[in-house]
C-alpha cells in the first residue's frame, strides 16, 4: 500500500506553547484546519481523545462533512460506551463519510486519566478489554442477523443492527510502547502507531509488533509514526526556530500550572510506558539519527508525541524517508503551530516525500 501522511484536527487555536489562546470548540477554526488539510493533501487526520476534550465521535462527523476526501482517525476509549453502540456509531458514520472512517483504539496509559470517566481497570484489564471490543466490533459490523456475546468484560444476547460500515470493514487501528499494546496490536490491529523514536528503537518495536501477527497468523499491521517536525528554509533556521518553540512552550507549561482548565503537562515519572521511553531517549541525548530532537519531550514531560524531527523541508522529508525504509508505512506529522506547520508541511514537506517515493517506484519497475 502506498505511504500516506496524518496530521491531527485541532478545534481550537491553542497550542502547547500558548494553551490560553482556546478552549472547547471553535467551529470555524476548524472548519479551516480541516479543509487545509484536505487541500494540502494530507490522507488522514487523528481526531484525539482525551476527557474534557470536545467529543471525538462529534468532531470527526464534522470533519468528514466539511472536507471531500481527509479520513478522519478516530480515537475512540473502550470502557466509556458499551461496544454494541459504538460498532453502530462508527457504521453509521462510515456510511456518513462514504467509506472515509479509521478507529484508533485507546487503551489508556494513566490511570488517573482514565478513573475521570469512571474506568478502574488496571493497565493490563483494559488492554485485555481493548482486545474483546475489537472483537466485537468486527463481529457486529460482519454479521448477517443478531450477534450474541459473552467474555470476560462484555455480554448480550441478539444484537442486531441496521447500519453496516460502507467499507468491508472500518480500519482499526492500536497504540502503544508495552508488550500489551504490541500484543493486542499484532493481534488485532490493521494499523499499529508508534511515537517517534530513533530508528533502532522504532524498528525494535516493529519487530515485536510483527512477532505478534505473525504469531496469530494474520496480516501485519501497516506502521504509523508520529512526529513534530519544525521546518524552515534551511537547516540553520529551523534549529534556531527549533529552540524559539522550545522556550515558548516552557513558558506555556507555566501558564498551564496556573490554571486548571488547560491539561497540565504532569510532573514526575509518567505512568505510560510511551512517555518513559521517549524520556529515556531524550536521557541519552538531544540529537539522534538524522533530525530526530528529543529536548521537547522532556520539557512536555514527555505528553503525547513530542519529539521533533528539525531541519529544512529537504532534510525532514529524508528523516521520514529513513522511517519508510525501516517499514512506516503512515507517517504523522502535526506541528507546534498546528495550523501553520500543517499549511507548510504540505506545500514544502508531502512534495519531496511522495517525489522520491515516485520516483523510487519508477525506477524499480
């Protein structure tokens, strides 16, 4: 399958270095973001989960009825609607977007997080969680009459539903940096994301993942990385811009302390195990591979993807083509002025990248 670029929607104009400039939803800004995206050429775009976030089901509905052909990659947490409802929602907005819809399923790596909406599994329950409502969404999306079920978190006797997905079936895809992520991934996942770590940790990760399918005898799971490039005209501009972003969002870390409506980037050891990697790799140094920076994921405390890959469009576009050659077949990339980068990434970044792949593929024919 051909490699393919995912941004992330954002429904307002906040960002890590100036959360105060947004809260909730502002229809017309990401109105705007979507259409860039899907004028720039972008294939996917995450629409996040998180719980005070708008909600993703909403706000992914919103995105495929204002772009023409951008796939919306829900995030969606088992444990928060019961599995039979959300099989039916997804179908239905499947049908609503013709064949546009990803689910991305969260497991959840805090668990503080999660016991805000009332989950109180441990780490390993909800994987194995994850697990059965994957299973149970593919079986109520290719049933012919009612589906019953009954496992170790979910039952119901003779469900049925009206609405079936416009695709064969809707992509599912997995997270994660554990043994359990990597597990329920190989097993269950058309789609596997990882954060952006240096080459021979990514390919390591890959490798279990794969361990895992073939495992289970299925298809391995298409690889999607996720990054926070900084791009400038040349190299020496983007690490001075690099070091700019940096300081502005130690400064909205600050302005996040100081008021409870904004995330906080959290302090100590993070409980994920996604988090304490990247934090591990940014111990070991600033710089690796490439481009691959690693001083934000320590000033965000590691929140999210946060490492960057720095330099100009030519020297970003060859780091993700370093990950192409290593098995990436999705590469992420959102930015730390998210509807700014997301317009330059398109118009400098997408380019290069899909040239050399063209021109790869013309010469190995």
């Amino acid at each position: 399958m051909p490699v393919e670029f995912i941004s992330a929607i954002h429904p307002n104009r906040a960002s890590d270095g100036e959360p105060v400039l947004g809260l909730g939803i502002d229809p017309d800004h990401t109105r705007r973001f979507a259409r860039a995206l899907d004028d720039g050429g972008f294939d996917y775009t995450l629409v996040a989960y998180h719980s005070s976030s708008p909600d993703a089901l909403q706000l992914a509905q919103f995105v495929a009825n204002n772009t023409e052909r951008l796939k919306p990659m829900l995030a969606h947490r088992p444990g928060v609607i019961f599995p039979t409802h959300a099989a039916r929602a997804f179908a239905t907005l499947d049908r609503i977007s013709k064949g546009r819809l990803a689910v991305h399923i969260i497991s959840g790596g805090s668990d503080e997080e999660q016991r805000r909406e009332g989950d109180y599994l441990s780490k390993s329950e909800r994987y194995a969680r994850s697990d059965e409502y994957i299973q149970i969404l593919r079986k109520v999306w290719s049933a012919d009459g009612p589906v019953s079920h009954e496992g170790a978190h979910y039952r119901f006797e003779g469900f049925s539903s009206q609405v079936t997905p416009h695709q064969a079936t809707i992509p599912i895809s997995v997270g994660g940096s554990s043994q359990d992520a990597y597990r329920v991934g190989g097993q269950q996942g058309d789609i596997f994301g990882l954060w952006g770590e240096p080459l021979k940790e990514t390919a390591e990760q890959i490798a279990s993942v794969n361990a895992y399918a073939d495992e289970a005898g299925r298809p391995r799971p298409r690889i999607w990385v996720s990054f926070r490039p900084i791009i400038a005209p040349t190299d020496e501009l983007a690490w001075e811009k690099a070091h700019r972003i940096l300081g502005q969002v130690k400064a909205g870390h600050t302005e996040r302390s100081k008021n409870t409506h904004y995330p906080a980037f959290g302090t100590g050891r993070p409980a994920n195990v996604g988090s304490q990697r990247l934090l591990d790799v940014a111990a070991r140094g600033d710089l690796h591979d490439r481009a691959l920076w690693t001083p934000l994921a320590t000033a965000t405390n590691a929140s999210g993807s946060t490492t960057a890959l720095v330099g100009s469009p030519e020297t970003v576009a060859k780091a993700l083509l370093d990950y192409v050659d290593i098995g990436c077949e999705l590469l992420s990339i959102r930015g730390w002025d998210p509807l700014n980068d997301a317009i330059d990434y398109a118009r400098f970044v997408l380019p290069l990248v899909r040239q050399e792949l063209a021109h790869r593929a013309q010469t190995a024919a």
